[in-house]
C-alpha cells in the first residue's frame, strides 16, 4: 500500500488503495484494588480499495498483522467486513 494507512481521514485525492484507523473507544480496566493500568481499545481500520475483493485482501492482511503482534494477548476479537 505504500504507506498509505492515515488516522481518522485520508486526505482528498488519496490514490487507492489505503487504510484510515479510527480509534473508536478507550477504555481503562479496574480491579477490586481500582485502575489497573491496563486500557482496552476499539479501533476501526477502514479498507478503501478500486475493488472489493481488493479491499477484503487488505483488510485480512491487516488482521494477520494484528494478531501477530507479539504485545496481543488475546488477539483480535471479532473482525468485520464491509
């Protein structure tokens, strides 16, 4: 992709295909003892592609990566396509 992955929005003219990652929700985590120093994210990573198959490929790639990141204890929990 050539290092077109942006945050939020990509801008005008961006030549396909590209990726935005939207950080959707930032969670803290608690324990009986309070903020236990660990958050959780939900994030959103956009695939824009001149086809769909294009943008599904990309969008797998992505989840590959994901999941191979050594610091993902539990991996990437649901993945949607759209």
């Amino acid at each position: 992709m050539g290092g077109r992955i942006f945050r939020r929005y990509a801008p005008a003219g961006t030549e396909l295909p590209y990726c935005v990652v939207l950080r959707i929700y930032r969670g803290r985590q608690y324990s009986h003892d309070g903020f236990s120093g660990l958050s959780e994210y939900l994030m959103q990573v956009s695939c824009f592609a001149a086809s769909d198959e294009q943008a599904e490929q990309i969008g797998a790639l992505v989840t590959d990566a994901m999941e191979a990141w050594p610091a993902l204890e539990s991996g990437v929990q649901s993945v949607e396509l759209d």
